[in-house]
C-alpha cells in the first residue's frame, strides 16, 4: 500500500508594494457518482437526484502573484508555476484577480 502525504509548498516572491492579490477558484465535478444508477422498480417515478449533487463543487484559494500578473487580459489564459493553469475571469473592486483553473488532462477523476 502507498500512501501519499501532501505538503503545502510555498514559492518565495519578492516583497514589494505592487504585489497583486489573487484568488484561485477551483471547480469540481457537480455530479459525484459516475452515472447516476436507473431505478428498476416499474413504480419508482422519480430519481432523488439531490442525493448525487456535490454541493462543494467550488473551492476559493487566496494568494499573491507578481506585479505581471496586472499585465493579463479577462479571457487570457496564463500558468501558474506548481498550480496549473488558469483563465482570468475577473478583476474585483479591491483589485484582486480572480483566476479560474482550467483542466490540463493530468489529473484523474476520482469518484467515491
């Protein structure tokens, strides 16, 4: 058996006023079972198919980038080194950008 054990890594910038704010949000699946099972019963109408949604299919990291990082336009697709990649959605009123991670093929799905 192998375990595996994450490490939070940290990537050193330099200290500086115009360091940018950024949020990094990730989607996941919104359906958490492969396929959704069909009920075999003739009388059973109705699927509960909120027992199948993720509801935490969302999560929000907070960071910092390099001042550069202003340099990108909404809908510009940049790589964050050990992140992945990222589509720019956003730039909020408190200048945080807000990046969406886009699928590189490298991850599998894993399912409960």
């Amino acid at each position: 058996m192998v375990t595996l054990r994450r490490q939070k890594k940290i990537t050193w910038i330099a200290i500086s006023d115009q360091i940018t704010k950024v949020k990094l949000i990730y989607y996941d699946n919104i359906i958490n079972v492969p396929s959704i099972p069909k009920d075999k019963k003739a009388d059973a109408k109705k699927i509960d198919f909120e027992q199948f949604i993720n509801y935490d299919s969302k999560k929000e990291v907070m960071g910092l980038a390099e001042p550069c990082v202003k340099d990108v336009k909404i809908g510009e697709s940049i790589q964050f080194t050990r992140r992945g990649y990222y589509i720019l959605d956003s730039i909020e009123e408190d200048n945080t950008y807000v990046f969406v991670s886009t699928p590189d093929g490298h991850m599998k799905d894993v399912w409960i």
